[in-house]
C-alpha cells in the first residue's frame, strides 16, 4: 500500500519551484547618478540583440521605486546559519513611507529537494504570498558561469509581528524556525544595526521564445545611515507552470544571455556571494558564507 504523499504542516502538498531568477551583482561605484540605471539597460540590451533575445522597454522604465530593507537575526546569526532569512521591507511613496508592509521568511539551499521541504507556510491568516524559485548566481571568481541555490518564501503582507520581542514571537508565525536548536527566548534584532534603502527600476522584459519571458529589474542597494552605495542587482524573473515543461530551447537562450551579460560588460560585474551576505559580513562579526 502506497504511503500518502508528503505535506507542510497546513495540509498543503510540497511545493514546486514556479520562478526561475537570474542574478548578477553589479558594481556599486557605477550607480553615481540616476542616469546610470537607462546606461546600463542600454549595453543589456545591445547583448540582447546580439545573442537573438527579443527586448520590451516598459514605458515608465527608469521610474525608481524607493524600499527600505531591514533584515532581523539573533546576535549569533541563527537564522542565517541555518540557512533562512528573516526580512522586512518596506514601500516608500513620494518620500513617504506606506503603510502596507512586508515580512519574508526565506530558506535558500544548493539542493532543491531540501528547499522544497522546508515548511514555510505560516500559521497565521491574511494575505501572503509562497515562492519557491530557483536562483541562478555566476561563479564566485569567474565571470560567464552559473550556480543554483534554490529560494523558498513566504510574504506576510502587514503582518502584527513585533520582532524585537524574541525569536519565539517569531516562531509561533513560521514553524520553520522551530528546526534552529536555541533558546526560544533569544532575542532578536536588526543586523548590524544596517538600514538598506533600495532604488529600483523596472526597465522592461526579455522573450526568450516559446512563452517564457522574464521581467527584468536593475537595484542598487544604499546604507541609509551613510548614504554610501553597498552594491547594485541586474536581475531578470521568468514564471512558468512547471520547470520541467520550460522549453529546452527558450531556456537555453536565457543561459545564453545571462553568460553573455556577465562577459560582454565585465566592468559592471561584482563577482562574490549575494546582498544579503553583504549585509551580514558589514560588521565585522563571523557570519556563514553558504550563499
């Protein structure tokens, strides 16, 4: 007799990955200037063109959307060394911060299997939002490559959380977090005490073929504090059914191109892990390297 398929804790089957992400980390010394996001989309789209990628521009391409980033974590960062990000951001409107927010719990593992079967599913109504991507970053210390690590979310919009009470308080929310062997009473609290304002914009899309497509963003990250840049985000996000049913040629060509941008612009390129581990290391503190 066959055993039932496996479940989160809410009764949901495991969940498939329905995104795939293409990330490059860019050089934050080249966003001096608003400028610098419709110059950079500009050289993307001359790689397009060369490598057989059809381009949209969106009409209000380089309309720059204002977020504030805060990443909360034990003093040891618990939460990160076992692999999940806790995240707050919120949406700024004409210099004004809105009053809707988000609360992310994200695992992030090389293995897909792995990722799937983290429970991320919230105990707690309201509007949410579950992702489960693959992410595909270039190689530590070599341009035209790739690697996998593969994104389960969860998106609390609004949520009446108070994260400086504990990590317990956090728990009762994401039974994920029940997996971390500490103290359930240990605190919680802002990550090297860094505030990130992200600008972003959202230049356009990329046809591959076949139905996929990928709406593409360019981000550079700031410390709010200093006002100095941390480090800027080229990224393009395809959505699909099923990744096993992406065309394989319409998912070859968008391999093509991600290799491409990486070695037709190499000035641009930052080779190193991902932004959040950037956030991380900015102390001065031991914090996991498994991005």
């Amino acid at each position: 007799m066959s055993s039932s398929p496996p479940t989160y804790s809410d009764g949901h089957p495991l969940d498939k990955v329905h995104y795939r992400e293409y990330k490059i980390l860019l050089q934050p010394e080249r966003f001096f200037r608003a400028e610098r996001f419709q110059e950079y989309w500009e050289i993307v789209c001359g790689i397009a063109d060369h490598c057989g990628v059809k381009v949209t521009t969106n009409k209000h391409a380089f309309h720059s959307l204002i977020r504030e980033v805060l990443f909360y974590d034990t003093n040891n960062f618990d939460i990160y060394r076992n692999a999940f990000i806790l995240r707050k951001r919120t949406f700024y409107k004409d210099g004004w911060a809105q009053r809707d927010h988000e609360l992310t719990i994200k695992f992030r593992h090389s293995d897909q299997d792995i990722a799937a079967q983290s429970d991320i599913h919230p105990r707690l109504e309201g509007e949410r939002r579950i992702k489960f991507k693959e992410e595909l970053l270039p190689l530590r210390d070599k341009l035209g490559g790739m690697r996998s690590l593969y994104s389960h979310n969860c998106v609390l919009i609004t949520p009446e959380i108070v994260l400086e009470q504990g990590l317990d308080n956090v728990r009762k929310i994401f039974p994920a977090l029940e997996a971390i062997d500490i103290e359930p009473k240990t605190t919680i609290e802002l990550v090297n005490n860094v505030a990130v304002e992200e600008v972003q914009v959202d230049p356009g899309v990329f046809h591959f073929g076949h139905g996929l497509e990928a709406k593409a963003t360019i981000a550079v990250w700031r410390n709010r504090a200093s006002e100095t840049s941390l480090v800027g985000e080229f990224a393009f996000q395809a959505k699909f059914h099923r990744l096993d049913k992406v065309h394989q040629k319409a998912k070859v060509l968008s391999e093509k191109f991600y290799r491409a941008v990486q070695t037709h612009a190499p000035e641009w390129v930052q080779l190193g892990t991902t932004k959040t581990a950037m956030v991380y290391q900015m102390g001065g503190k031991a914090a996991p390297d498994h991005e």
